[in-house]
C-alpha cells in the first residue's frame, strides 16, 4: 500500500447524467436552433451570422432542449469587419429564454438583457461575453477588449480579462467547461478565465446572443459542440453500501451532503463500498464538514484495480465541498475507508466516483470551401453554366475557350498544411489533362485531373502549406470543356494559434518501443505514468511551429534512474538532456526553449541496468 499527502482539487458534482453530445457544424439546418432578432443561418458558408455589420441590431439563437450543468461546450466564433466596430456576442447557459432586446439598448446588454437599461431589467442567467467596447458608465465594462462571466445583466462581471482576440475578425476556437459551482473557459487551447461560485440551475436556456449599437460588427458562430458530462456515482453516509466500525455519532458541522455528516474519534473506521456502472479510471472525491477539533491528517484508504492506496488529507480546510483526492482504476466495485486516529475528531460523509476515460470534445479542423460565384472566385475568359448532373451547391460552370482561367482564393486564419480538394461535374467532353495550379507558402504546384471521372465528389488534389492566403486556379484547355466548380481545404497540420500543447501518455502522438507498464507512483499528470526497466524509448510529437519551452513531467520512485537521457528533435537537429527522475516528480520540469519548423518531439530514453525510466507528459508552452 502506498501512502502519501494530497493537494485538494475542488469540484462540483452534478446530478447523474447520461453522457451525451450534440453536435452542429451548421451546414444544414439541423432543427436544434430556435432563432431570434438578425440572427440566421448562412447556407453558403455553413456558420451562423448572430449580427451583421450594420448598426442597431441584435440576434440571439437558443437550444432547442434546456440543458443543466455538468456539461462542456465547444464553438468557434469570428467577431469584427464592422467599418465601426464594436460590441460584442455572449455564449449564453443556465439563462431565462423569456425575453427580447429591445432598443435603445441592442448595443451594450449584447442581446444578454432587456432595455432600457441592463441593470434594471436583468435577465436571470449566465454568459460568457465577448466585449469590443469601454461602456465603463453603464455597464462598468472592465476594459476596451475584455472576455467576462456575466450573471443576469451585461453590467454584473463576476470575472473578467483582457483579451484582443475578442474582435480580430479571426476565427477562434472557444471551450466552456460549466460545473455546478465552477466555471472554466479555454481560448485557442489556453485557459484564460476561471471562476468557483455556485450556479443557479433554475433556468436551461443554452445559446448565443450578439448585438451592435452604435457600431458595425459581425458576428459569427460555428462548429458548435455539446457533451454533457457522464453519470458520477454518489455514496452517502448511512445508506447501503456503507459500513462502520466504532462509535460515529452525527456531527454538528455545517454544510453536510445530504441531511447529516458523522464524526469519531480514535480507533473507528468508516467503509463505503459501491458497485460501479462500469470499470475504469475515475475521480475519487471526499465530502466532509469541517470543525475546530477535525484532524489536520485523516487517513483515507482507497481500494482499486491496482491494489491498496492511502492519501491523508486536512478536515479542517475545504468542509462542505468535494474534494478530489485522486484518480484510480477500478473494476466492478470501488470501496474506500476512511479512519479516526488519535484524539481529533474525523468526518464521514459521502464519497463520489466520478468517470475519468471521456475523450475531450474533439475540435473541428479548419474547413474552408469556396464554390463558384461566391466571394473570392474570379472568371476569366468564358463560362457557361454546365448542364451535368451532381454539381456542387446549385450549379457548376464550363469552358472550351483556351486560357480561359477559373480562381478561387482566400484568405487563411491559421497557418499550417491543408489538403487540397477540387469538386467538378464529369461530361463526355471533358478534358483528360486539366491543369490545376495550387499557390501555397512554399510556392506553386500545378497538377493535372482527368475530368472525365470523379465527376460529384470532392478529389484530392494534394496537400500543402499556407501562412496567409491560399489560391486555386482551374485553366481551360481549348477543345475539350473544362470544369469549374468548388474547391475545399481541410486542415491537417495546423498547430494551436495560441496557449501550450500537452501530450499525455497514452494519447495521439505518442509512440513506444519496448515495454512500458502502469507506474504506482503518485502524481501522475492527469491520471497514471508509465514505466519501464529494459531498453526502449517513449515519444511525444506535436504540431509546433515557433520558439517554445519544452517541459517535462515524471513521477518519483525509488528504483527510478538519476540520468535519464531525454531527446529534443527540433529545427536545428537534436539535443540529449539528462534529467534525474528520483528528484522533483509530479511536477512540470523546464527542458529549455527550442524552435520548431511543423513537428516537435521528445523522447524518453529507458537505458535499462535495474533501473526504472518514466514517461508521462510533455508540455510545449510559447
């Protein structure tokens, strides 16, 4: 059994819940949105606009079905292109849907509350908004540019920070996690906002809202995802399944789960022992109340897949609350037992099991399609609508005339490689060679296609890299007819534009040669380590492009090796550190700053000779 103190993370825990998701990449209409004010679906670019750029309007768009915490929602959104820009769009949860901006107010509450004044109409519910404009009079707007929870009106800021990603009239990918008493949001893969408070869960209403005022500003939404957070199991004190040892009497500490907690003294013990939905990793967390005479030093034992394990943590701080004390396998039945020693006094009141193994939301790569006669497609020379059937959107277009060129273009809002697809309309007299040119970072490829097949679908015409601009242009060849059509591109190598990349062990981009077991060790990063005792290695790959610090996390062990070599393959060629694992385990070491032309890696090197080498995380940080 292995014993050791624990640092609390605090928690909340919903009721159960089925794990779920919806999903909304707006391409179609979906029938998951009721719509409200200017806010509409954009057919040909797939993304809904809340405001366009003109003055004076408001959109909102709500979930159809109510949602409650614990859930995670993920979307992107583009703000900004106003000729006068300004205000701002507001991720709207747990908020009253009975309700309609009305003017002059459409500005400043940012369709979040009624008019004439944010503050004396508020809307029950919460937002996050997402603010271009310093109204420091009315709404006591913290900055010019500012990202902040909200609760009933556009003027209550229960946190806040600046940010001038907020209208750069890029596109930015955005992740909400709402508990019941926590909320955290993530931008571009950084955390830059987190708030504990309870939440009120009265009201379900899930959505988005945006308004401009006195200024110009689109507003846009996309790739819209929702995961409701799966089932934690829930034990409370006297229930079945529960066991004590000793004399436990019901506690005058405050704030108890459910209708009490219990206490003893030394020589008692309190077991809880639960069958669970189903084997895996999963949160164990304590509930306890807390008082003058608790122990500063009770000992919890935790049965799991792996055996025995002992944390210790301090009654007397953090009572009334969860309080994760660590992540265990289990298998059918999770049992934890909690024992008074000495003369202080120990609480007994419920433990939680709270599912670990749920992949985060997956986010959406970069999708740009261009079809014919939208913005950003140019004809030159002649070309007819085709009568071919399996067009892409309405229509596709021809030429037979020589030279006659058909360019799509766009502008890129993340850097990085791109698959390259072309659709056009097959036709006994299309050509067999028609040239394709593709203009990207590192130059031009042209490519020729045989338009005789592949005739309504997406082909692949190769893969590239573009910093800022991507072109593509269709030559007509003479005699035969060319086609026309659409051109997508798909990102599959953009790295984050901003915040640190982690790959943990286990994940996408990691590698192993040799065996690698489940270390016992404590601190973990995010769950378990991995360890090995004979020759092999473990490696970590990430997009990364730019001069980042690459770090380490290890967990400690007796048998661990003190010169552990640790490769760097970077821009310049590779570097060999050596780290001592049997110091500063379960914690982010500092490797150095390293620069990176697409693709970093790291790997762990297990030399072997009775020695164990761990591998467990890896963080690149800009």
């Amino acid at each position: 059994m292995h014993a050791r103190f624990v640092v609390l993370e605090v928690l909340a825990i919903g009721a159960a819940n089925a794990a779920a998701a919806v999903t909304d990449d707006f391409g179609r209409d979906s029938g998951l949105w009721a719509h409200g004010g200017a806010a509409y679906r954009d057919q040909a670019d797939g993304h809904v606009v809340l405001t366009n750029a003109g003055f004076g309007a408001w959109g909102q768009i709500w979930l159809q079905e109510p949602q409650r915490a614990p859930f995670v929602v993920s979307f992107r959104y583009r703000a900004g292109g106003g000729i006068v820009g300004g205000d701002g769009l507001v991720f709207l949860f747990h908020k009253s849907r009975d309700f309609a901006p009305t003017q002059p107010d459409y500005g400043g509450s940012l369709g979040f509350s009624r008019a004439p004044h944010a503050s004396l109409s508020p809307v029950p519910g919460y937002g996050i908004e997402f603010d271009s404009v310093h109204n420091l009079a009315i709404y006591n707007d913290p900055s010019p540019h500012h990202i902040a929870l909200i609760q009933d009106h556009a003027g209550n800021h229960l946190s806040s920070v600046d940010d001038l990603r907020v209208a750069d009239d890029l596109w930015h990918q955005v992740v909400v996690h709402v508990n019941l008493n926590s909320v955290v949001v993530e931008l571009d893969g950084q955390t830059v906002l987190s708030w504990n408070g309870m939440i009120d869960t009265t009201h379900g209403g899930l959505g988005f809202s945006a308004g401009t005022g006195s200024y110009t500003n689109w507003h846009r939404i996309d790739d819209f995802r929702l995961d409701v957070q799966p089932a934690t199991q829930i034990l409370d004190n006297g229930e079945p399944g529960t066991t004590a040892v000793g004399n436990w009497q019901v506690s005058a500490g405050v704030n108890p789960y459910g209708g009490q907690s219990l206490y003893a003294r030394s020589g008692a013990s309190y077991s809880f022992r639960l069958p669970l939905a189903a084997a895996g990793r999963y949160d164990v967390a304590l509930w306890w109340t807390s008082f003058a005479s608790r122990s500063t030093a009770v000992p919890i034992v935790i049965e799991h897949a792996d055996g025995n394990s002992a944390v210790y943590v301090d009654q007397t701080r953090n009572g009334g609350m969860w309080n994760v004390v660590g992540t265990f396998a289990f298998n059918s039945v999770a049992a934890v037992r909690i024992v008074a020693l000495g003369s202080a006094s120990t609480c007994a009141d419920a433990v939680a099991f709270i599912p670990r193994d749920v992949p985060p939301p997956p986010v959406a790569p970069p999708e740009i399609i261009l079809d014919d006669g939208v913005p950003g497609t140019l004809a030159i020379g002649a070309w007819t609508v085709s009568g071919a059937p399996l067009p892409y959107g309405s229509q596709s277009v021809y030429s037979k005339q020589a030279e006659a060129t058909y360019t799509f273009s766009c502008e890129i809002d993340q850097s990085g490689a791109y698959e390259v697809y072309a659709w056009w309309t097959a036709w006994p007299s299309r050509s067999a060679e028609v040239p394709i040119e593709v203009r990207h970072a590192d130059g031009r490829t042209k490519t020729f296609v045989d338009q005789r097949r592949g005739g309504g679908q997406w082909n692949l015409i190769g893969q590239f890299h573009f910093s800022t601009f991507a072109v593509v242009q269709i030559t007509s060849v003479g005699t035969a007819s060319t086609c026309a059509d659409a051109v997508r591109l798909v990102g599959v190598g953009v790295p984050p534009p901003t915040g640190h990349v982690v790959v943990d062990n286990g994940t996408a981009g990691t590698s192993a040669t040799g065996t690698w077991l489940t270390s016992a060790a404590p601190n973990p990063y995010q769950g378990d380590s991995l360890y090995a005792k004979a020759a092999g290695a473990y490696s970590f790959s990430a997009p990364i492009v730019g001069a980042v610090n690459v770090y380490v996390w290890w967990t400690e062990w007796p048998s661990r090796s003190a010169s552990v070599p640790v490769v760097i393959e970077h821009a310049g060629g590779r570097t060999t550190l050596s780290v001592d694992q049997t110091r500063n385990g379960g914690q982010w070491n500092l490797l150095g700053e390293f620069s990176f032309a697409g693709q970093a890696r790291v790997t762990i090197v297990s030399a072997g000779g009775g020695f164990s080498t761990c591998a467990d995380a890896v963080r690149f940080q800009p």
